[in-house]
C-alpha cells in the first residue's frame, strides 16, 4: 500500500482522455463492490463504473448523458435519431450479450428525449446505472423492460458501454480496477468466482474499444491460494 497504484491509474485515465476515450473507475476495496457476488455487490460495482464515465470535457465522471447526447445527434445541429435511423445505428449492439436490453434503453431515452419526458429520460439513466433491484421497479417508473442489470452483469455491461462509446464517436473505453485484491477476504467459492470473472473481463479486450488497467498488492499476484 501507499506506492501509487491509485495515482498510476488517475494518469492513466487523464493520458486516455486526452486521446479521445472515454474512462471508468471502480474499487474493489469496499466490501459491497464485487465483479460478481449477491445482495446488490455486482450492481454497486456496475453503478460505480457508470457514474465515474468521464471524458476530456468532464474529467470528474458523470459523463453518461453526454455521451448519449453524441450518440443521438451524431450531426451537430441536427435532428435526434429515431426509427429505422436509430435502430440501425444500434444494430452492432443487439450482437453482444444483454445488448437487445442496452438497445431497448437507448431507445426508450431517445424517445422520452424527444418527447420531453425528463421522469422516463432519469429512469433510463437508473436503469443504465443498474439501480433497479427488481423489474417490477423499472416498469413502476415508466420502462418497458423484461430485465434489470444484476449482480451477474458487470463484464456484460462493460463490453456494451465499450461498444457504445464506439458508435458514440469516440475511441472506445478504459476501464481501470483498484484494489482487485479486495476478493481476497471472501470465502473460497467467492474469491474463486470473481477471479474467473477478472479473468473474463482481461479476456474481454479483444472487443471492440474495450482496455483494461488493474492494479493490485503483490500479495494478490503472489498468493497461491
């Protein structure tokens, strides 16, 4: 602790930014974040990601809706994408794990966007944010959904933001990890779970404009258990 894993990892998101990414932060060093788990750990993670979106522009996160914004008016000036148009621009999505889902939502923006209805445009976002527990709450406030994101969603969810970044005009998504030994603590069936999901998601990289950065204790690396 304390050698500047952290620091490394803000640089390397600023250097990224500067070239056109968009980046994401999460930490594994709060008990209730888990790459997959129970009880809201996944989620929390997903929300982490999602809220810390940050671009050039907006360094500090919160860059979600900005980057809806490009992806729904790829033409300065121009009008907001919808039917066929939008649809079609979508369609690289609908390939990937969840991402009929993600779609549906983009579109469910795009329409409450057009018809300005802000109550659905800021369920959308929740959904995207994976802050529905359960789908019965989603459809409460407006969705037509036939899923939430859940605990088991994190890597999907990654490689769908990646994607999207992509379709959104930018050069695709970096995502950095803290604290990765935070699995460590668990029970065995746990720890064994999430190190196969780290894996999944190192192994996601070969999608579209998706880079991982993880950063750890060498006691992580070294541990044979």
């Amino acid at each position: 602790y304390g050698t500047g894993k952290t620091f490394l990892l803000h640089l390397t998101q600023l250097a990224a930014q500067h070239r056109g990414f968009v980046t994401t932060e999460g930490s594994l060093a709060h008990k209730h974040r888990l790459l997959i788990g129970s009880n809201g750990r996944g989620r929390g993670l997903i929300g982490e990601f999602v809220r810390n979106l940050a671009t050039a522009r907006y360094h500090d996160g919160g860059a979600l809706e900005l980057i809806l914004e490009r992806f729904l008016f790829p033409e300065d000036g121009g009008e907001i994408l919808s039917g066929e148009a939008l649809q079609a621009r979508l369609e690289p999505l609908t390939e990937l794990e969840a991402g009929r889902d993600f779609s549906a939502m983009v579109t469910t923006y795009a329409a409450a966007r057009q018809a300005g209805d802000e109550r659905v445009q800021k369920a959308a976002i929740q959904w995207l944010t994976a802050d529905y527990r359960l789908q019965r709450d989603a459809r409460e406030d407006g969705l037509e959904v036939s899923r939430v994101l859940g605990d088991e969603d994190v890597v999907r969810s990654l490689r769908l933001l990646a994607a999207f970044t992509k379709l959104a005009g930018f050069q695709g998504l970096i995502v950095c990890l803290d604290e990765a030994e935070g699995v460590m603590p668990a029970n065995q069936k746990v720890r064994h779970a999430n190190l196969s999901e780290l894996v999944e998601l190192h192994d996601a990289v070969d999608g579209p404009g998706l880079g991982i950065f993880v950063a750890s204790t060498v006691r992580f690396v070294e541990d044979v258990h």
